[in-house]
C-alpha cells in the first residue's frame, strides 16, 4: 500500500479506481490522497477523461462571491434566534461535532497583534439556508465552520466552503504548504471527509448534485494534469 494513503478515521470504507497498474499510470498512485473524517464515509475515487470533465463543466457554473454581511449584527441575530445554541462565554462559542466532540471558536478582546502566535479572532462571513459559516483566524491560518444550529452541530472546512443547490451538500478546497485540502460535507447525514494530496493543486473543479465532485488537478511541477471525481454514495 502507498505509505502516503493513512487512515485517521473510524469505519471508512475507501474505493481507489486511480488505474495505478498500467505502466503509464503509475503517476496516478501519487494522486492517493490521506483521509480525515470525523463521521465514517464511502469514498469513491476516480481518474476521468478531460473530456468527460469539459462535458458538464458549462452546466455547473463555480459558484460566485458571497455577499457581504455584518459579522457583529449577525452574531446579534443568531443569538436572539438561537439563544440555546449561540451562547458567548468569554468570547467562544462552542459547537458539538456529529462525534459530540466539543469544537471552540473563539477572539481575543482586545485583539493582540495579528504576528502574535496566540492570536484568535472569528467573522460570521455567511448565513445560507439556516447553515452558518464562520471564518476562524489564527496566526498564519484560517479555517472555515459550518453550523448547523437547528441540530447544534459543526464542521470543519479548511477551505471557504460552496453549498449545492439543495443544499445537501457543502465542499471546498484550499492549499496549505504545497498539501491541496478537499473537504465534502454531507449536512443531511450528518458525514464529512478531508482528503490531503501532497504536492498537487487545484485548477477548477464543479459539484454535481448526485453526489459528484469533479476536479482538474495540476502537478506542482507542471508535468502533469489529472481530472479527478470524488464521489460519497448515499448511506
């Protein structure tokens, strides 16, 4: 097995199709991602064509910009909405994860200098469809939650996240130090799983309702791309 294919999950089941036994693909093992996930998924990998990605890519638009909202007047409303879920204790709020493990997010009153190692602050950045995001900012880092809080639960994304349509599903991508960041969330079961691919990145990707999450992937040499499709069958 690629030493680069680690499991730090609990009752994953992982299904490779990267055609890592022809000669002229033996690249393709370098595509074999690690796997977090807090829940415990089915996780489908595949190389696809570039044509087969171009053959939908016009039908599922990259979503645009969030419109900008008031970080500290959305926190009031959630709070007068949820006043059982958003409770600030001394500057945290703090989210159960679907393993009820508690996640704080959390700013510094006053904010110290941003070059400070200790430094903490947090924005409400979106509010769609009950799910709110927030951006958690730390010294040379941000991540992104997920709240649910008709179900009082949080996710982690490590990139901004995009909801589909039906809002099933929220996935992202993003580029820590040459480690490309995958996150799709299931917000309707309640499953959610990070892939890591050392030294390759993200040129486009789209989201296709059924499950789908088609992306051109670019070695960082520059020698070689790769479409890929990820997909989490219904559990």
């Amino acid at each position: 097995m690629n030493s680069k294919l680690k499991y730090h999950l609990a009752n994953v089941f992982i299904c490779l199709n990267l055609c890592c036994f022809a000669q002229e693909n033996t690249d393709d093992c370098n595509l074999l991602p690690m796997f977090n996930s807090e829940s415990g998924i089915q996780v489908s990998l595949s190389i696809i064509t570039e044509d087969e990605y171009l053959r939908l890519e016009s039908q599922y638009p990259v979503p645009g910009p969030w419109e900008s909202i008031n970080s500290d007047s959305a926190e009031l409303k959630l709070i007068r909405r949820y006043p059982a879920i958003f409770v600030n204790k001394n500057n945290c709020y703090f989210f159960k994860s679907v393993k009820n493990k508690i996640i704080a997010i959390c700013k510094d009153v006053p904010a110290k200098d941003q070059d400070d190692k200790t430094f903490q602050d947090y924005k409400v950045v979106n509010i769609s469809s009950n799910y709110v995001t927030f951006i958690s900012i730390g010294y040379e880092s941000e991540v992104y939650y997920i709240v649910d809080p008709e179900k009082n639960t949080i996710y982690i994304s490590y990139g901004r996240p995009d909801f589909s349509k039906d809002f099933r599903f929220a996935y992202s991508h993003s580029n820590d130090y040459g480690d490309e960041r995958i996150t799709i969330i299931d917000l309707v079961f309640q499953r959610d799983v990070c892939l890591t691919f050392d030294n390759w990145y993200v040129e486009s990707g789209y989201f296709i309702e059924d499950n789908g999450y088609r992306l051109k992937m670019i070695r960082y040499d520059g020698q070689k791309t790769r479409y890929l499709n990820i997909q989490m069958p219904p559990p």
